[in-house]
C-alpha cells in the first residue's frame, strides 16, 4: 500500500512528532502542505492529512490543498491533529471537504499539544510537554490499526 501524509507543524513540533511515528508505521512519504504536487496524489493508495488547529480548524495550507484536489475516487484517507484540547471533534473541518472529492475516510486521531497561541501565551500555554508518550504510543496504535482498515 503506497502512503502519502500531508501535514502543517508550525509553533512546537506537535503535529511533526505523531507525524514521524504514523509514517514510520506506515512507511509514508511525509511532505508538508505547501510542497505537494496534487498530480501526484493518484499515485496513492492512502493519504493522510494532520496539522495543528487553529481557532477550531486545519492549517489554511492544508485547507487550500484540498479545495484545489481533484476528485479522487476510491482513494482512501485518515485524518489527524494536535490541538490544546486534543478534540477529534476539530478533525471534522476537513471531513466533508475530503468526501467531496470522492476520499473515504478510514480514520481519525486527535491528541493533546502544546498550545501557547494567542491568550494562552500569557499563562505559558496548555497541554504543555504533549504529545506525550502515552500519546505517541496512541499515535502508533492507529497507525497500526489502519494497516488493517485500508488494505
């Protein structure tokens, strides 16, 4: 199965860091947003797309990907992300825009980062040292069951 994760890390790392671990069980390709040649995306069998949110959704990056996707039809995709709350709930910003394009969404993740934009600067932030283990190791428990799911 041939893997392509779509991904924004900006402020601490968060998102790079589950990022790593899903690829590294899934043996993806791993390329940010803003490098990605949508003529190549039919190439793949499995696309993930994770980013930080921002104010309830995805990076815009990622968020302009898709409105410029073509439609992809029985090509599946996973979704997942960091926020300070660690909501799967943020994840839906994308889900109807990926199903427009004809994706399948076999999964979705969410976990804790830390997060020190806008007011939460002023206290040092939330969910500080997240992802944690525990989360990675979350992170790498799904990754493992969409081995099973996407085949």
């Amino acid at each position: 199965m041939k893997t392509l994760i779509i991904y924004e890390s900006i402020h601490h790392g968060n998102t790079k860091k589950v990022v790593d671990i899903i690829g590294k069980v899934l043996k993806a390709k791993i390329i940010k947003a803003e490098n990605v040649n949508i003529g190549t995306l039919r190439e793949y069998d499995l696309i993930g797309f994770g980013s930080g949110i921002y104010y309830g959704k995805f990076h815009k990056n990622i968020n302009k990907l898709i409105d410029k996707m073509p439609i992809l039809l029985n090509k599946k995709v996973f979704i997942f992300s960091t926020s300070g709350i660690g909501k799967k709930k943020f994840n839906n910003s994308i889900v109807e825009k990926l199903k427009e394009h004809g994706l399948e969404n076999v999964g979705n993740f969410s976990c804790k980062g830390h997060n020190t934009y806008g007011p939460f600067k002023i206290i040092g932030g939330i969910a500080k040292n997240r992802p944690n283990e525990k989360d990675l190791e979350d992170a790498k428990n799904f990754a493992e069951n969409l081995l099973k799911i996407a085949k």
